[in-house]
C-alpha cells in the first residue's frame, strides 16, 4: 500500500526506524558547526549543533539551574543489541521514572538504571510504549507466534497480555491502554486485560490506528480513508471521551481538513489532559512532514507550526506532556544527505514559538525526540558519533529541563 511504502521510506534512526540516509555519499559540503557546552551525565562531551545558543547563556557557558532541576542530557543505561539499535525513552513518568527500549526489549529506567521488563513466555523483544504517573506502562512484544500488546507495572515480576490486541500505544492515570490489532484491522481501550471499549470507524473509513489516550479517554490516532473516484489515505481521528462502562463502542470523528489525493496523510500522534491533539501533515512525493495541532471542539482545520527553521519545517511531532504544553519531536529531512542536509535534530515546541533544538551528542550525529512530560524532561535517542561514517552508538537520552538548555538555530545559508 502507498501508505505503508511510504513510512518504510521515511524510516531512519528514529525508534525502530532503520538506514542510513545517502550513507555513501560525499561529505565535501560540510556545514559549519559550533559547539553548545551542556552537562552530559556520565560523558565528558560537547554536543554539536549548528551556531546558535541556549536562550539566557551564551556559547559555552553552563547550564543555569532551574525549579526542574539542572539543565542536562543524561545518558541512560543501556544493554547490547545484536540487531538494529532500537534505544530510545518513549515515556516520561514520575520522579525518575522513564520508559522504552534497550537491547530490543522492553524496558524502564530509574534514574539512569536500566530495568526489564519480565518478557512472557514464548516472546523475545519488545517495547514499552507509555507510562502512567502510577508507574503502570503498556507496549508490545514480539515473538515466534507474532506480537501481542501488553501491561506491566514497575516493580511486578510478571507482565500481562491483553485481549485481541497486538500493539498497544498509550495509557492515561485512570489506567485505560490503547492499542489494536494490525491483522483484523480493530482499535481497542482496555480496562485491565480485558477489551473495555472497541474504537470504530465511519462509513470510508477503515483500519484504525491509534497513538494516545487523554486522562478523560479521549483516542487519537488515524484511519484509512477512500473516496468513490479510487484515491486513498491516512485521516488523524478523535474517538470521544465517554464514562466508563457507558458503551461498548465509540465511532471516530475525522479531524480536519480531510484531503483524500493519494498525496497528503495527517496523523494524530499524541493528546494531552486539555485535549490539545498534536500530529502532523504528510506530502509523500515531497517527502515532507509538517508538524500541526488541533483544539476542542475539533470543528476547525488544525494549525500548522512546522518544524525547526535551519530544516525548512520539515519534521516530525512525537509526543506531549500532559498539561504543561511543552511539545516534542524531531526535525528531519526524510530522503537527505548529510551533511548537504542537516542530521535528524531533537526539537520542541511551546505555546508561541519558535521551534527550538536540543543539544546532540556530536558533530553530524543524529538524534530525535519521542517523548514529553511534566517535570520538563524530554525523552529520546542520540548517537554518540557520526553513523554515516560507521562510527557511534545509539544512546537512550533525557533532556532534563529541556526548555531551559533548548537554543534556535541560524536559517541554512543557500547552496
């Protein structure tokens, strides 16, 4: 399908995202590149981005402290990997607490201490998906027999499975998971194990996949659109809020504009408590993604906010937190060339503007953003060293008091 060749050619570093861009090609064009001093737990380094400062400090000097704490990129434990590199921190929980991937299981962190997540029986790999504040996280595992959603609590010495699901996406503080099943093309909400709602779709619309579940239970995700005259494409959708045991099944309600040319997806990736939905707006033969919101009572076509300036708006929106509007992801040029084209960025976004980058770990080295949370910390993954080269490893990282150590980077001179 044009859809899913399309997220396979826009598939990179990111979490489970694989390839190298252009990894053969002359670097001659170099971009010019300034360090920006920050405290990196457990290495001595300087990360690399392009000239620009922190807001508040100027080139090299430290980090000042903040009421979250003390502006850092902490490296989290990690385990080896004989497959492609899966790091990343999809969830911010509470206190120390974060979760995602390591070593191509499912695993949490407290503090920077890597823990797994008990696999059950017959299943190898996996990932966590999201955290609740209570500490419960939902994800997939993986095995022979095919993949399966699954909850875990930290701490329990067992994980569960839950019913008909195969992947399951988001968990809010009332401990409801969302997820689905890719095979029968079903959405679910689950109240412990068990299927405590079915998420349907609309007349033309088909294969529902969700991305997150608000603390009121609000769905986000998208859904498989086709008109009469033969085209197709991905349409994000709002599944409403209802009480708990009012329904058994709640229809999805387009979020607009909805285009249906076999060119332009948008996809809801993520909601917070005030039901801002963030996302993003696809061109697949420019290879662009666009990050946009939508606002209650999602009668209005969303609002587009782009990307990092020094990428042209190109990028992708992953995640955010639950109620403070701090909004993250990656800037990225889906086909690029680095260096003619700049490596993925970490980069967030707060009510206002502009789009502001985190600190990589390298020159030339890749790194993106999957997570948010209220404490001001944002989650992710970056390498250490230059991949293009063949050098570096993916580290899983958190950007402690990430608004206070983000800096806007200069527009790309043309070439």
């Amino acid at each position: 399908m044009r859809n899913t060749a399309k997220r396979l050619r826009n598939q990179r570093f990111q979490g489970g995202r694989g390839g190298l861009r252009g990894a053969g090609a002359a670097r001659g064009a170099a971009v010019a590149f300034a360090t920006l001093a920050c405290t990196v737990t457990g290495v001595t380094a300087a990360s690399a981005t392009e000239p620009g400062s922190a807001p508040g400090s100027a080139p090299g000097s430290a980090p000042a402290p903040s009421a979250c704490g003390t502006p850092a990129v902490r490296l989290l434990d990690r385990l080896p990997s004989t497959g492609p590199a899966t790091d990343t921190v999809t969830g911010i929980g509470a206190g120390s607490l974060t979760v995602g991937s390591t070593g191509n299981v499912p695993v949490y962190w407290t503090g920077t201490t890597v823990h797994r997540v008990p696999l059950p029986a017959g299943y190898t790999t996996g990932k966590v998906a999201a955290v609740n504040k209570l500490g419960l996280m939902a994800g997939t595992v993986s095995g022979p027999s095919g993949s399966r959603a699954f909850r875990y609590t930290a701490g329990a010495t067992t994980s569960q499975l839950l019913d008909s699901g195969t992947y399951a996406a988001g968990v809010n503080d009332n401990g409801r998971i969302t997820g689905g099943n890719t095979t029968t093309g079903k959405a679910y909400v689950w109240a412990g194990t068990h299927v405590e709602r079915t998420l349907a779709v609309p007349a033309g619309r088909s294969r529902p996949t969700v991305a997150g579940i608000a603390k009121d239970g609000t769905v986000v995700g998208s859904v498989q659109a086709a008109d009469a005259d033969g085209n197709s494409g991905e349409v994000a959708a709002v599944w409403a809020a209802v009480a708990s045991g009012a329904t058994t099944t709640v229809t999805a309600h387009d979020l607009l504009p909805v285009v249906i040319n076999n060119d332009t997806d948008t996809f809801a990736t993520a909601v917070d408590e005030h039901g801002r939905i963030v996302g993003n707006l696809d061109y697949f033969h420019q290879d662009l993604g666009i990050g946009v919101y939508w606002d209650r009572p999602y009668t209005a076509d969303y609002t587009q906010i782009g990307s990092l300036a020094g990428h042209e708006d190109k990028g992708l929106l992953s995640a955010t937190s639950p109620t403070t509007g701090l909004i993250a992801g990656t800037a990225q040029f889906p086909e690029g060339i680095p260096p003619i084209t700049p490596v993925d960025q970490p980069e967030i976004w707060t009510p206002g503007g502009p789009f502001r980058a985190l600190p990589s770990l390298a020159a030339d080295a890749p790194a993106g953003a999957e997570s948010a949370g209220d404490n001001g910390s944002v989650g992710g993954w970056a390498y250490d060293a230059d991949p293009y080269d063949g050098d570096g490893v993916r580290q899983p990282v958190v950007w402690t008091c990430a608004v206070q150590q983000a800096f806007v980077p200069p527009q790309r001179s043309a070439s």
